[in-house]
C-alpha cells in the first residue's frame, strides 16, 4: 500500500548525501579540508539527515600515498571537520566488503564520531556482510546494508538476501541502482518488495540511484510513494560515472520544510563548479547512457572516456558483445 504521494509531508523521509563516498570514486577522494567542512555546514543549513564522509578502507590493501584521506575515514579526520558534531545531522561511513578491515579500524561508537556504518556487498558475499553487520551493531552503531548490483541478480536470491538480513539487527535496507540501469517502474516494483520484508522485520528502506539514463531523480522520487524513505543524493549529482541524484534537486522538491536547498546551491557555486572546470569528470553523458541501457559496469565508459574517444556506435557494439 502506497504511503503518501509526491506532495506528501512524511515524517520518517531522511536524506543522505553521499557526496565524499561516491564523489570521492572520481577524484580519488582528494578534497580539501575546506571542501569537506564546507560541504559538511551546507549539509546542516539545508536539513540533511546523514552526511557520509567517505570508505573505511583497509589500508594494508589501499596505498594511502594514492588516495585522500577520505577513502579511510579515520574518526581523528573525521572529528577534525565535525569536533563534537553538535547538530542533528549524523555522520555515515561505508564499510565495502572485502575492502576493509572491519575488527581493526572500526572502533567502539562511544569512541567515535560516527554514527552510521552502511556495509557494501555482493550477493555471493553476504555472510561476510552480516558478520559486519553484527559487528558494528555490538559496537553501538546504526547500520545499512547496500546489496550492490541487483539490476544483475535473480529476483529470488535477492528476496533470499533480504530474508538473512532481515534476521540480523541491520536498520536499513538500500535499494541500490549500481549500473543506472532501471526504469520508475521497475523501481516501484523493488521498493515494494524490499518494503515486504522490512515490514516484516521492522526495518527502513532507502534508495541509491545511478544517473545513467538521466533517471536518478526520477527514480528517486518514484520510490517514495511507495514507502522508500532514506534518500541518497549528492551535490551536483558527483559520483562515479553518471553520478547520482542531485541533491540540489531532491532537496528543493521534497515538501517538508526543513529542507532547503540554497546552502547545497551556495556550496555548488563556490566549489563544484571550479572541480568541474579543472577536468574531475563525472555527469550524465552518451557512453554512461550505453552501460545504462546494457545493465552494464560503467568501468567500461569510464574507459572510454580516459581515452578521449568519441566512437559511441562502436562502442555500443562492443558491449553487446560482453552479453
């Protein structure tokens, strides 16, 4: 049953901006220290729920030389932007499974400015996505789960998943659009079966999406009728590939008016503008708009980008051979 519609007040919508995690896969999380605290006030003024700060990479598998810091997220880097965090916005960080190591530098809540683990996995990695899970609930934290790439997987195994981590004490589950792949109606289909087994065990549902075929918004938006109500976006769409959903428009559509999106606006103009200028790429374009309508691993585009090549017909084809 539908919960509200596109002019609703709901009171249980959160917006997350995951603007440094995913942002952060195009500069190779290299941001100033002004971007970041910066980006973290304009956050609080527009009624962000969640900010997510970045990874919690293992550094014995990630050279720290060749990322900012943001791909680690050390609480002390952390807690040098937010001090005590003294506002009503939480701080995120995501776990990717296989990239982390989540017993040595996920330290206790009470010692950490964090407040939200999301735990990144693949279907064929889910026991290790609940030992994370399980984990990071005894240190006191609120968690996630962002099952990655559904756009690839059986509906049944994805139903399966979420069964096993229903049964963990996992708060939300996300909705995540890896490859920009989806329609608004496929979209409302997920969101309602991923809402069967959140109310079947007490769980949130949010959304991730991908902008490859100019949808994320949409996307977005259509899920929220449905009951979706943690909302991903970022400031200008910035993140890998296509990006995501603009914040800038999902904050000035939502009809709660806590939010408000001139301090993100504000933000664009003194930083966004200028990182896209001096070539960090990321936006909506033809070879994104390819994998989109392939179901495909944007990697390729981002390749085809690198390369500055422009044969868009070839590369069309190219993909149609990967199937």
């Amino acid at each position: 049953m539908a919960k509200g519609n596109l002019l609703s007040v709901r009171e249980d919508v959160r917006v997350l901006d995951a603007t440094l995690r995913d942002g952060g896969l195009c500069n190779d999380f290299f941001f100033t220290d002004e971007f970041v605290s910066d980006l973290y006030h304009a956050n609080i003024k527009s009624g962000v729920d969640y900010m997510e700060f970045g990874y919690k990479a293992s550094k014995d598998l990630f050279d720290p030389d060749k990322f900012g810091k943001w791909k680690f997220c050390d609480d002390d880097d952390i807690r040098a932007i937010v001090g005590e965090n003294d506002s009503p916005m939480k701080i995120g960080v995501m776990a990717d499974v296989g990239r982390c190591d989540f017993k040595r530098d996920i330290r206790p809540k009470n010692e950490s400015p964090v407040d939200l683990i999301r735990v990144a996995t693949y279907i064929n990695t889910i026991p290790v996505a609940c030992q994370i899970v399980e984990h990071c609930h005894k240190l006191g934290y609120e968690t996630a789960i962002n099952i990655m790439a559904i756009s690839k997987e059986r509906t049944e195994d994805i139903r399966e998943a979420l069964d096993i981590f229903g049964q963990t004490p996992v708060n939300t589950f996300y909705i995540v659009d890896s490859y920009g792949a989806f329609y608004p109606e496929q979209i409302r289909r997920y969101a309602q079966m991923y809402l069967e087994y959140a109310d079947k065990y007490g769980k949130n549902v949010g959304i991730h999406t991908h902008d490859n075929q100019s949808l994320a918004f949409a996307n977005t938006i259509d899920a929220l009728p449905e009951g979706v109500s943690y909302l991903d976006a970022t400031a200008m769409g910035m993140g890998r590939g296509a990006g995501n959903c603009r914040s800038e428009l999902l904050i000035g559509f939502l009809k709660n008016p806590k939010y408000r999106p001139e301090p993100i606006l504000d933000f664009i103009e003194k930083h966004m503008l200028d990182m896209k200028a001096s070539g960090v790429q990321w936006g909506f374009d033809i070879p994104y708009i390819i994998t989109g309508q392939r179901n495909s691993h944007p990697r390729t585009a981002i390749a085809f980008q690198k390369a500055h090549r422009k044969d868009y017909r070839n590369f069309r084809f190219e993909l149609m051979d990967y199937d």
